[in-house]
C-alpha cells in the first residue's frame, strides 16, 4: 500500500529500529514505548487488521507468534511479556496494517496500564 506507513518501513523509506527480520515478518521498536522493551511485529504482506486473517494468511499470524517468542527470549523477558493486537478504530488501531505490540520488562495491571 502506498500510503501505509508500515509498508513503508518494512521498505526502508522510513527508519526503524530493526529487531528482527526474515521473508515473512518485519520486527522494530515502538517509538513511543509503553515499557522497557516495546516492540511491533508486522507481517510484510500487508493486511489491514486481525479482522482480515483468514485461511489463506493465517500462517503468518502463527509465524508472528514464533516470532514474538523469539525477541522475547532475545530481550531476556524470562519473567512474561505481553502481546497486544488492536483490531478497528475503536480498539484503538491507528495504522491500518496488521501488527502485534510485545511488551515486557515491568509489570502489568489489567486491562489496561
């Protein structure tokens, strides 16, 4: 998409902070970070939001997860982490590409903070 801003990450016309990279998955740190270790997973393939998973890209999600499982080991978050996936304007999506939050190094309250 030429106006997504995630598209244009993973393309290098906008700089990151790359974690993680492979075929399938592009992995940076958060730029407004909401703990010590906030990192986004998108999928290369842009899709819009969770919304949109179905059984011809649902590979990618459980590829994100092993994914997440990998920089959390990584960052040393032996205590937890967490995942956050926003899904529509409500939930509070702000780009509209499919995208995963891990999170870690602090404690967490519930559902929010």
């Amino acid at each position: 998409m030429d106006d997504c801003l995630f598209c244009k990450i993973i393309a290098g016309e906008i700089p990151s902070a790359k974690v993680y990279e492979d075929d399938t998955v592009f992995a940076f740190r958060d730029i407004a970070p909401q703990a010590p270790v906030h990192v986004l997973i998108i999928p290369k393939e842009h899709i819009k939001s969770a919304a949109q998973i179905d059984e011809t890209n649902s590979g990618v999600v459980a590829h994100i997860f092993e994914v997440a499982a990998k920089i959390a080991k990584d960052e040393g978050l032996d205590d937890g982490f967490r995942i956050v996936n926003n899904c529509g304007d409500s939930a509070g999506q702000t780009v509209k590409h499919l995208h995963f939050h891990l999170m870690g190094g602090r404690e967490f309250t519930w559902p929010a903070g």
